[in-house]
C-alpha cells in the first residue's frame, strides 16, 4: 500500500465487561479497538483490532459514597461505558464499597501453570501491616540493602505486587529490582527461610509466563533453587538425627517441646521447597533447560523429596517426576534410585490429586519391565488391585495392572488378590455395549493363566461371561472366552454346553472379529468324548467352512482359525472322512501352496493332514488323492523346527501305509542326513578328502564314490563288500 492512498483512519470501540481490580478500589474496563485505513473511496484499506483494559481508580470511595452518583461521575468522565451499562456500573462498585480488603495483596487470579496448586506464602509468614502499591516498588527495592527484618519487609511488599499478573510486566521490567532480588537472594538465603521463600516466589511469579522465562534463566534463578533445595534436605536430615539423639539423652518434656519445634521449622521449610521445586518444573517446559537440571541431578534430588509427610509437596514432587519419566534417562536413574520402593507409601493416599499422579507415574514406568519387577518385589500389584474400585483411579490402576500382568511370573500372582472377582464385576456390569479396552486387555492377559480361568469359571461365571460375548457379540469378551478355552482340564467340558451357541453363531454373526474368535473357542475344545462329525452335520459347519477356504476373501485371521478347528476336528475319526469326502483336501492343499511364507498357517494345515493320515479311513485318500505328501517331503527340510517335527512325523504314517512313497521317504531322508558329507564328495578331488587308515589304506577308493540321479530319487551303491564307507540311513 503506497502512503499517499491511505486517506482517512477510522476508529470504532466496542465495550466488553467490566470487572473490579483484584486489590485496589478500581474498576477494569474491558473494551476493543479497531482501526481501520480508509482509501480516497472510503474503501478500507487495512485493518487491525487489539484488546484493551482501562483502569478506573475510585480514590473517594468509601461507606458513605453514593454509588449511583459515584456511577454517574464515572460514565461522564469515561466515554467507554455507555448509558446502558449503568445498572452494571453500579453494582460494580457496590461490590467494591462492600468488599474486605485482601489479605497480603493476594489476587482473585489463578495461576497459569497446571497442575499442583499455587503455593502460598501466607502460610510461610505473618500477613503484611500495609497494602503494596506498584507506585512505590523503588522504595521496596531500597529496603532490600537494609537490616535482614527490613530485607523481609520489602521482599514481601514486591511479592504482593508479583502475585497480580497485572503487574508482572513492569516489575520484570524494572532492572533493577530484578538485579537486587536474585543478590539479596544469594547472599541471604541461608539466613531467613522467610526472606528465601518470598524472593523465590517472586521469580516463581513471572516463570509461569513462557516470555519472562529468558530473564529468570539470566539471573541462575534454577541453578541456585537446585541448592536451596539440596541444602535444605540436608538440614531436614539433621535435624531427625538431633531429634532421634534427644529421644534417646533428653526427658519426655524436652523432647516434645523438641518435636513441636522441629513440625514448625519443617513447615517453613516445606513451603521454601515447594516454591522452588515449582519454579523448576515450570522452567522445564524448555527441553534445554531441562536436560540442564538432569545433569545437574535433579532426579535424586525429588527422589529424596519423597520422604516427606506434606500432601501438597508430594504432589508437586510426584508431578515433576512424572514429566521427567517419559525420557529414558531419567526412567534409568529413577530404577537406580529405587523410585518404586519410595513410591509404594504413597499407594493409597488419602489425597486423591496425589494418589492419581502416583498411578500414573508408576504407569509411565511400568513401560520398562526392570521397573515391573521392582514394582512387584515392593508388593504394588494388591495395591494397585485394590484401587480398581475407585471411579477416580480405576482407568490408570488397571493399565499399570496391564502392564505387569504381561509378565507370564507375575500372572499367577493376580489368583491372590481380588482382582478376578472386582474385574469380572465391572465386564458382567460395564454400562456401554463393548467393555472398556484397558479392563478387557488385563482380562485377556489373566485367563491366560490357567488358575486364573479357573477363578472366572467359578460360579456363574463362565455361563454369563458367555451370555455378555453373545449379547453385545464383543470380539474382546469372545477372547477372554476363548482364552479360558485353551486349558487343559474340567474348564474345557464346561463348554459342552455353549457349543450349540458358538456353531449357530458361525452363520448369524456378520462381525468377522467375533467370529475370528468363536472359531478360535471352538479350535480350542480338545475333548475326547466330543462327537465332531454330529456337530458339523448339525449346524452345517462343513459348507461354511469350505465357503471360508474357497471364497479367496477370507482373512488370514479367520483362515488360521478355520484350519485350526479343522486340525482339532480331525481328531474324530468320522469328523476326518466327513471332511474328506466333502472335498475339503484339495482347498486346504492350495491354500499351503498359496501361505507357504506364513509358518503359522503352514504349521496348522501340515498337523491337518497328520491328524486325516493318523486314521486308516482318510490315510489313503490324502496319498491318492492329493498332493500333500509331496509338500511335506519338501517342507522335511523347512527352518522351522515345529514344521520339520510334524512334517517326519506324517510321513512316517505315510510310509507305513505306502511302500512307494516309503522308499522315496527313506532315501530323501538319508540324501538330507548326508547332505554335507555328500556335497563335499562331489565337489573334490577323492585324493583330496581320502584319509589313511593306520595300515596306510585310504578309508576311501574310487569305486565307493555315490553317484546321484538328477532325474529320480534314487541313490546307487557298489555292490563290492570291501567298501570302507558307511552311511547312517534313517528308518
């Protein structure tokens, strides 16, 4: 925009509210500014919009004063308050005309950081004779070059102006009464707690605004609150030691005047250590500055903060640990420190505030499994499962119980606490139609100890978790189900009953996860006396399942849980030639063509075709009729040990059925068993590798080497009985 276009400025100002200042008889009025640059046209050019605040002091106010000719004055001195805002005007300064004065310049403000409180410094010393006014902050600063009483005097005077935020820019403004405050600080602290505390609290004041956080920093105001601290830990050490002397030298008497003595001193001091510590965690917003105080040892220095008995210090201490537990060097030094052991008294507390930032500590360090077993060496688990109860605490106990319940040690130790009765209270009682996450994940987890489940099916337990699964077909109860159906034992027939349920379930439930899970419950039931073949024919399970291996959309999930029911099926003679004769053998074939990457699936299939080749009806129809014990010689050979295991095992029943594939078994497992010996051979010279008996004969002549087919399985030997070779073959 060229200046000569610009040719009018126009200003339009719209009232806001009207307030009463936090301590001084004085009005706030509130209002926004808007400017706007006018072209030659009257167009607006360019504009800009600020909000204001005028302060309006009511010097002649008093009992007497008429508020409503007092109002009157104050509109026609103040264009900003239009005739409409009268009635509000007026019971402005009613309030103000009525109001008590404020104790030590405290304001109605409240502190711009979160978390623990502000701290107060009223409770540290005795409330001001005189109210501060900011026109006079340079006779405050004069008082702080004299005696250590007056030093007191007009550090508590700059700290009742600090405490209004209305007056924090021009104070940190004022060099001078910065430069004075952090010298007196230094070079008094040690004398006066009261002096310390006030002083502190006045750059604790201006650090819970970002932008002043560069002058504190300039002033080493961290650095020093790092010594203060420490200093007055080692004074509160002493003086328990004194105490504990007297008990044992001093008269009863003497020792409780003693004690009352050192509750009052420790008070004062609680109040100095938590002004600092709070000035610390609000100049940790800055990832710098903090890594700064790490170095400088601030973890031990809040670890040895934890013995302390006041709520409100804790509070802020736990707070400031917790911030500082989310980077791996401080979780480090916190295991070090043993920070679990100095949690475990603070779980219960009485303070709920204190109590949930607790937990939730514990939980930022249950991520790290060292800290999970400290956690449950100071006995936290009975703890922890006792808060599950509270509203307040239930969500971060029972992630903090989730974590430790991963730990396979540490899960038969949840049979000894009430936590499988609370927990399946809140599951049977959850409000929403899907249970809660967290609760769900540490139920998972549990049942998958077997006492654990044993526990759950106490009872009605096992039939209204299943009702709860059925009503609401949540995938995360059918999983905790499923869970409890993996045990060996009276916990498996439990389920003979449900099984009409789960089966009809297959065909009416369109959620695939809740499915994935039914078929995985189903996969589970091992039963010797349980009649497959009746079930599938019953609820027509052989076509779901053939619709599941041919459809080409299935998931894998569900694919896995599919042939695992099938493998578990198959142990019923009748089941296996049902499945069999229904053409099931050619799918399941493809499909470990088809997953030959995925060990998981291959593994299940393989079993599949053991469990069909363990009966005589089906042993011929998988060596006639399909190709699955050409891929199982192949897959002798895989890396995965499982696989090989199962895979020996099957074509050892083939073998027995089959003389044809027995030999090509047999000569395939020698050629893999002399692998190396053979490659060997055939790759050097026979002088090469032929070694001499002691009567200097080779063990190894030219018409012993093997000749491999290319083109067949078969391996040709010298008939000549002289040989010297010898070959283990595997039967």
């Amino acid at each position: 925009m060229q200046s000569e276009d610009a040719k009018y400025l126009k200003k339009r100002v719209k009232t806001g509210s009207i307030d009463v200042h936090p301590t001084e008889k004085a009005l706030l009025v509130n209002y926004e500014l808007e400017a706007t640059i006018l072209g030659e046209l009257g167009d607006p050019m360019l504009g800009d919009k600020k909000e204001c605040q005028k302060i309006i002091r009511l010097t002649s106010l008093s009992a007497e004063t008429n508020v409503a000719q007092l109002a009157r004055e104050v509109m026609a001195r103040c264009q900003l308050i239009p005739p409409s805002r009268q009635p509000e005007l007026e019971q402005a300064i009613f309030y103000l005309q009525h109001r008590r004065p404020p104790r030590g310049g405290e304001t109605r403000q409240q502190s711009a950081a979160p978390g623990p409180s502000r701290p107060d410094s009223a409770a540290s010393s005795p409330e001001p004779a005189e109210l501060a006014q900011l026109t006079d902050v340079d006779s405050y600063v004069e008082l702080l070059y004299e005696e250590l009483s007056e030093k007191e005097r007009g550090a508590q005077l700059l700290l009742q102006l600090a405490r209004n935020p209305d007056n924090l820019d021009e104070l940190v403004n004022n060099e001078a009464m910065i430069g004075a405050l952090s010298r007196t600080l230094r070079e008094e602290w040690k004398k006066s707690t009261a002096l310390a505390t006030s002083i502190v609290y006045i750059f604790f004041c201006m650090s819970t605004f970002s932008q002043f956080h560069g002058i504190i920093v300039k002033q080493k105001m961290g650095s020093l609150c790092m010594d203060i601290v420490d200093h007055e830990l080692k004074r509160y050490a002493q003086w328990r030691e004194d105490l504990a002397r007297r008990k044992r030298a001093a008269s009863e008497a003497e020792f409780q005047q003693a004690r009352v003595t050192l509750v009052r001193l420790v008070k004062k001091q609680n109040q100095l250590l938590r002004v600092c510590l709070y000035l610390l965690l609000n100049l940790a917003e800055d990832v710098k500055t903090e890594e700064k105080m790490r170095r400088r040892g601030v973890v031990p220095l809040l670890c040895r903060c934890l013995d302390r008995d006041s709520a409100d210090l804790l509070l802020l201490v736990v707070t400031f640990l917790k911030k500082l537990s989310v980077y791996v060097e401080n979780k480090d030094d916190m295991l070090d420190l043993s920070v679990c052991e100095r949690l475990s008294p603070l779980v219960p507390h009485d303070n709920a505030d204190l109590l949930n930032v607790t937990i939730r500590l514990l939980l930022n360090l249950s991520f790290d499994a060292k800290h999970r077993a400290q956690m449950v060496n100071v006995g936290l688990l009975p703890k922890l499962v006792n808060l599950i109860p509270s509203p307040r605490q239930r969500s971060a106990a029972i992630a903090v119980l989730y974590h430790l319940s991963m730990d396979d040690k540490v899960k038969s130790m949840f049979a000894y606490t009430d936590c499988i009765p609370i927990c399946m209270k809140l599951v049977l009682e959850w409000p929403e139609p899907k249970v809660g996450l967290e609760l769900m994940a540490l139920c998972i987890n549990l049942t998958a100890n077997k006492r654990n489940a044993e526990l759950v099916c106490e009872g009605d337990g096992l039939p209204l978790l299943v009702a709860r699964a059925f009503q609401h077909q949540d995938p995360l109860v059918m999983k905790m189900v499923r869970n409890i159906s993996q045990h060996e034992g009276q916990t498996k027939v439990l389920f003979l009953e449900f099984l009409g349920e789960f089966a009809e379930s297959l065909h009416s439930c369109s959620e695939e996860e809740f499915v994935v899970e039914t078929v995985g419950v189903l996969g589970n039931l091992s039963i010797p006396d349980l009649d497959f073949d009746r079930l599938f024919r019953q609820f027509r399970l052989v076509d779901w399942m053939k619709s599941k291996l041919t459809s080409g959309s299935c998931e894998d999930d569900l694919l896995l849980e599919v042939v695992v029911l099938m493998g578990t099926a198959c142990a019923d003679e009748a089941c296996s030639l049902l499945l069999a004769e229904a053409g099931l053998l050619p799918p399941l074939v493809d499909l470990l063509n088809a997953k030959q990457e995925d060990d998981e699936m291959v593994l299940q299939i393989i079993y599949v075709f053991h469990q069909l080749t363990a009966h005589p009806s089906t042993r011929q129809l998988i060596i006639r009729d399909t190709h699955a014990p050409a891929y199982l010689v192949d897959l002798l050979h895989d890396k995965n040990a499982q696989i090989r295991r199962v895979c020996d095992a099957t074509l050892d029943l083939i073998a027995e059925a089959d003389p044809a594939w027995a030999t090509r078994i047999r000569l395939e497992k020698f050629r893999w068993h002399n692998s190396q010996w053979l490659d060997m051979v055939e790759t050097q010279p026979a002088e090469e590798v032929a070694a001499y008996d002691t009567d200097g004969e080779p063990f190894l002549h030219e018409r012993d080497v093997l000749y491999q087919s290319d083109t067949s399985s078969e391996v040709l030997l010298d008939d000549d009985s002289s040989t010297h070779v010898r070959f283990d073959v595997l039967e």
